[in-house]
C-alpha cells in the first residue's frame, strides 16, 4: 500500500502549468504595424474574415493610430473621438470612395463599349462603301474596254475599204451599246477618279480598324480592372 501512494504524492507535489500570458503591448503594437506595413487598404476592409488574433490586432485600441494615419494618407477627414473610432472612420470613407470608384469605371466601361460599336459601324460602313465602288471600278473598267474595241473597231474601217471587212464592221459596231468617243474619255476619268477614291476608302479603313483594335484593348483593360 505504501509504495502505490508515492506516485500520488508526486503527481500532487507537481506544479499546475502556468496559464498562457497575454502578449505585451509592445508586441501588439509591432504586430499592429506590420500588418499595415504589409496590407491594402481594401484588404483591411475584409479583416472580420480571417483569424480572431487578427481581427483583435485590426480592431484594437493599438491599431487606432495606424487608422488614423491610413486616413491622413487618403486625405479622408478625421472625425472627433466621439464620432466613432478611426477605423470605422477610415471604413466609411473608403467605401464611399470605393462606390464612387466603381460607378466611374462603370460609366467609363459604357464609354469605351460606345466607341467601340461606333468604330465597328464606321468599319461595316467603309467596307461595304469600298465594295461598292470596287464594284463600280470593274464597271467602269469593262465599260472603257468596251470603248476601246468599238474605237480600234473605228479605225479599222476607216483604214480598209473593203465591202465584206466593212459589213463586219458596221454589224459589230451596231452591235456594241457605247458609240462616243467621249464616252471612253469620260470612262477613263471616272476609272482614275474611282482608283483615287479607293486609296482614301483603304486608308480610311486600315486607320479605322487600328483605332478599333486600341479601343477593343482598352476596353478589355477596363473590364478586367
């Protein structure tokens, strides 16, 4: 009996462990600053998501200076005590700013969506313009080919006296709808004019579809911000 109650005694002689201290101060306070030395503004907005440590350091009278500092850095007024502590302060301030944020990205975001559409009109427009008159060139083009036949088709008979080469001749040249000289002058014009439009409608699409490009990334940019 006497040798199992030793064990006893021992067991009641030992000391009980010392409950866990508190951390001091100067730690919090050190805490305190690095977590904003390390954190965003807006991530300190969301501390009530982490650890309960966290939020005891972010919510704490040891961290008041830091929210007030955070306020001076974002030009945000600081109220009097009474009027709440600096972080709810600090919180209220950037969420006005946040939403004023938001809603100028939002309004920039349909600006650039505007331009955008605008610009792929303007392309659609330009594209179906030069298809018109790459149409009208090949028109034209045919049409001054034509001309020319029926003016080689003149010279021809003026050249040969011959019944049968002139009877060829006059059925061709009844045949053909264009029978003017100026006709083919005035075909050659419009073939120069419409060559000459043609450039500017290619130049006007390429730098049409390059300020389109720009306004495609920056408005992928916005979206993605």
């Amino acid at each position: 009996m006497p040798p199992a109650a030793a064990p006893q005694r021992d067991a009641a002689a030992a000391p009980a462990p010392a409950p866990a201290a508190a951390p001091p101060a100067a730690l919090q306070r050190d805490a305190a600053a690095l977590v904003f030395a390390f954190l965003e503004a807006e991530e300190l907005l969301h501390a009530s998501r982490v650890c309960r440590a966290w939020r005891a350091i972010v919510a704490g009278a040891e961290c008041e200076p830091a929210w007030a500092a955070l306020c001076a850095a974002h030009g945000y007024p600081l109220l009097p005590r009474r009027d709440g502590p600096a972080r709810l302060q600090f919180k209220e301030a950037h969420m006005a700013v946040l939403r004023e944020r938001r809603i100028k990205r939002r309004i920039e975001r349909m600006r650039a969506q505007s331009t955008v559409n605008n610009l792929a009109r303007d392309v659609s427009r330009l594209r179906e313009g030069r298809a018109a008159e790459q149409l009208a060139n090949r028109r034209a083009r045919a049409d001054a080919a034509a001309a020319a036949r029926l003016a080689q088709a003149r010279a021809s008979m003026q050249s040969w006296q011959l019944g049968v080469v002139r009877s060829a001749q006059e059925q061709l040249l009844r045949a053909e709808p264009i029978n003017s000289e100026w006709r083919l002058r005035n075909l050659q014009q419009s073939i120069k004019e419409s060559d000459a439009h043609l450039r500017t409608l290619e130049r006007s699409i390429r730098t049409r579809e390059q300020e389109l490009a720009a306004a495609r990334r920056r408005l992928g940019a916005i979206s993605s911000a």
